[in-house]
C-alpha cells in the first residue's frame, strides 16, 4: 500500500470504528462481528474496519491500516465496543493510546467511560488491559490443557473435516445429514458429497475442475483450492487422529481414503502443482517434461521449442525434419541468463533413462541386502522406550502415570508401525522399478501418456546447462 498523504492541519477527518472477533466461527456462529458493527454504526461512524484474528497479535492488517490513516490525518476519532477489541496486550494498548494522544486522534469505548488525559483515566486502562490480557492467557492455557486432556484419552479434534461430525464417544463418525442446495439432488449428504469429491477428483486429477463440478452438480463447494488439498491429505480422511506433537491414533474412525487411494491422491496433487497452478489436462501442459527442465544458472524454468524445417532431397521429394528442444526461458526470451545453448527432448529423455536404470540398480541390491533384516528402530523410538522404562521403574503407579506410560507405548507402536510400513513401501517400489527397466525394450515401447506418468512419478527436476543434461534429481 502506498504512503497515504497527510491532511492539512485543521482539517476535519473522519471518524472510524474498529471491530475484532478472534476467530471466523465467532464471527459466523456467535454473530459477535455482526454486533458490533451495528452498535458501531449506531454511534455515528463514517467507516467500518474490521479484523478477524487474536487480540494478542499487533500485526492485524486493518488495525494496522488504521494506524497509517490516523498518522496520515485521515482520522478524527476512533471507536470501539471495548478495549479488548483494539488488543491484548498491555504494552500495545499504552503505546495505541500515547499514540493517538499525540497525533490528536480521539478515542471512545463505547462500553467504557473513560478519559485517557487524567491520570485515573491512565490508571484505570493500564488496570483494565493488564486484565484482558491475563484473560487472554488464561483461555489459551485452559484451551492447551483441554487439548491435552483429549490427545491423552485419543479423542477427535473439536472440529471435525468435512465428511465428518462428532460422535458421542468424542470420536468421527460419517456425517449422513443431508445438504444440497439443488432439488434434484436433494436426497445427497454430507458424507455423499466428500466421497464425490474424492472420486471425481482422482478421475480428472483437477483441483479446479473438481470444484466447479461440486458448484454444477449441488450448487455450492465447501472449499477454496488449497482448502480441498489440505482436507484431502488431511490423515482424518484414512482413519487417523493425528496432534501437532506426532501422536497418533490409528483407525480410530471410519475411513473415506485407504491407503492406495490416498497415495493416488497425493500424486495427482503433486502432478498438478509441477503442471503448473492445479493442473490441466490439455494443451501444452501435457508433455510429458512440462514443468520438469529447469535452468541451474538462474535457477529459472525453461520453454519448449518445436522446429520444423523441409528438406528437397536428390529425387526431387521432400523431407520434413524435427527438432524438440528445451531453452531457458530467461536467456533466450529476456536475455538475462548467460545459459544460451538448447537441449533436446532426446537428449533429455536419454538422461532421464539412464538415471532410471541406475537408481533401479543401485534400489534392486538395497533390497537384497536388506531382505529378511529387521527394521532398524527410529532414534525418536529409543527415547521413547528410555522415557518408558523410567516410569516402569517407579513402583505402583497410579492414575497420570498409567496415562503416561499408556501414551508412550501406543507412540512406540505407531512409530514402529509407520516405520515398518515405508520400508516396506520402498522395497516394493524398488523392486517394481528394477524389473520393468530390466526390459531393455521398456523404454522404446511406452506410450507417451506412459511415458508421462513415469517422469511425475519418478523424477523432481532435470537441470540442463551449455547444450547438455548437467544433472537429473529423483524422487525415489
């Protein structure tokens, strides 16, 4: 935003009302935002800003905006419902209040009389937000507690994903409640709508598609582009109830995703981001190295370049000549990048093989190494069982300490579980890969569309410099 230019002095600003709720849910369910405003406009404002986060953070975008029209002479007064709208924080409200003082800014609370020039009227507001602030402190520690609480006992987050409502046992369960906005797909649920989602996603592997499919077919969409990529890697979906801290309880609920539909899932969500935005199904996008080559000396992308050129050969016929290549797009559209020499699409594609076969190789003889070997524990595993065996040692335990030493054996196990699991993962994958390019004749007989699934399966980036393939980085 630019530097606002200041009022001259003795010209009239005008006045702002200011309202804050913490959270979007306060703000929807408990209609607080819609409250103030209107006691706001009632007390005569000439312009509403309004923020929707913590007290406690200073960095709020409309307060701060605030700030610059007062220090710009835009503002006459301020108003508020109560002081714990404008903050938390003790120190921030001082410094509000000296602030405004200095720049002539009046400031009314329309639940509280009080007048910032006396010296009571100072006392009385450092009292008062000293107290909103250990209010604030408070609630965040009963709210860390109550998390605690239900993470010991492998109770569900509050807020349950879409798909999902809250059982009696503090556990998901599908929710059934019916919700289409559309009369001729009335009988739809919630429930029905996720795993619409879900399929209709893993068969264009197109977020926004996806989405405005939901919009056609029931008339709304419960989530923004990068909202639906976070519900549909959420672990809740496959059965989990997964905290902040790596706890985690394993088919606790019922599942929308197994575990082969969610690794598709996140595949074709990792396709879309390399294609470019969440993907696309035509056009250039859909080469099968689009998004892949990039530039090592700017750090850049690169473009793809079709040159044909005719040829008269001695019989009089012509013959028509192809060159695929790839160019970094800043030295050969901006000139910027010393990186002038093209590569070709079978220069490339011979690379990408050749790192394919050795990586299948090198993957194969891992696995025959490692066959029949038991999985090495996780050093995060060792101090677990060491924190364990320390709360065995202590004679009759009782009440938290049982908790306690039932928490950690059941992170033990999901750990070990999770570990055992990648392992196996990785072995069959390298296995996969080692027999199909023991086929010499794989790679000359897959179809392009083939072809394409491979490289966004398998490979991050191809960095090409001085007319050659310099590296080929793989994701396996």
């Amino acid at each position: 935003m630019g530097k606002l230019a200041r009022l001259p002095i003795g010209a009239a600003g005008l006045v702002y009302g200011y309202a804050r709720v913490s959270t979007a849910e306060q703000a929807d369910s408990q209609h607080a935002l819609t409250q103030q405003c209107e006691r706001l406009k009632r007390a005569g404002t000439d312009e509403l800003l309004i923020d929707v986060q913590s007290g406690r953070k200073d960095d709020r975008r409309n307060f701060q905006k605030l700030l610059r029209l007062a220090e710009g002479g835009h503002v006459r007064e301020i108003v508020a419902t109560r002081l714990d709208r404008l903050g938390r924080n003790v120190r921030a409200i001082l410094e509000l209040v000296d602030k405004l003082d200095d720049l002539g800014v009046a400031l009314r609370l329309l639940d509280e009389k009080v007048d910032t020039s006396t010296a009571s009227g100072r006392m009385y507001l450092t009292i008062r937000a000293a107290v909103d602030e250990q209010e604030s402190r408070l609630l965040s520690e009963r709210v860390s507690h109550g998390m605690k609480h239900r993470r010991l006992r492998g109770a569900a987050h509050p807020k349950p994903p879409f798909g999902y409502r809250m059982g009696a046992d503090d556990r998901y369960v599908l929710n059934v409640t019916a919700l289409c906005r559309i009369a001729d797909h009335s009988e739809w649920t919630i429930e029905g709508i996720a795993r619409w989602l879900i399929a209709e996603f893993l068969r264009t592997g197109r977020v926004r598609g996806t989405l405005k499919g939901c919009v056609e077919m029931f008339g709304f969409t419960p989530f923004t582009h990068i909202g639906f990529s976070g519900w549909l890697t959420s672990p809740a979906l496959r059965g989990h109830i997964v905290y902040g801290d790596g706890t985690t309880y394993p088919d606790a609920h019922p599942a929308y995703l197994d575990a082969d539909t969610a690794r598709a899932a996140k595949l074709a969500l990792e396709r879309g981001k390399q294609l470019g935005g969440w993907g696309s199904a035509e056009g250039p996008r859909n080469r099968p190295l689009t998004g892949l080559v990039r530039c090592p000396l700017c750090s850049g992308g690169t473009y793809y370049r079709d040159q044909r050129t005719q040829r008269k050969m001695a019989d009089g016929s012509t013959k028509t000549y192809r060159r695929e290549s790839y160019h970094c797009s800043a030295a050969g559209r901006e000139g910027s990048c010393s990186n002038t020499k093209s590569v070709t699409v079978e220069c490339i594609e011979a690379a990408i093989e050749a790192a394919l076969r050795a990586k299948a190789v090198e993957l194969a003889s891992m696995v025959s190494a490692g066959l029949g070997q038991p999985v090495e524990e996780p050093e995060t595993v060792k101090a677990l069982r060491a924190q364990l065996s320390a709360l065995e040692a202590i004679p009759n335990p009782v009440g938290a300490l049982q908790d306690a030493m039932g928490h950690l054996r059941r992170q033990i196990d999901n750990l070990l579980g999770a570990a055992a699991g990648e392992r196996k993962e990785a072995d069959l994958k390298a296995e996969q890969l080692h027999q199909a390019f023991a086929d010499p004749d794989f790679w000359a007989t897959i179809t392009q569309e083939e072809r394409r699934t491979v490289y966004r399966d398998l490979v991050r980036k191809i960095l090409i410099a001085g007319g050659k393939v310099v590296a080929v980085e793989l994701m396996i």
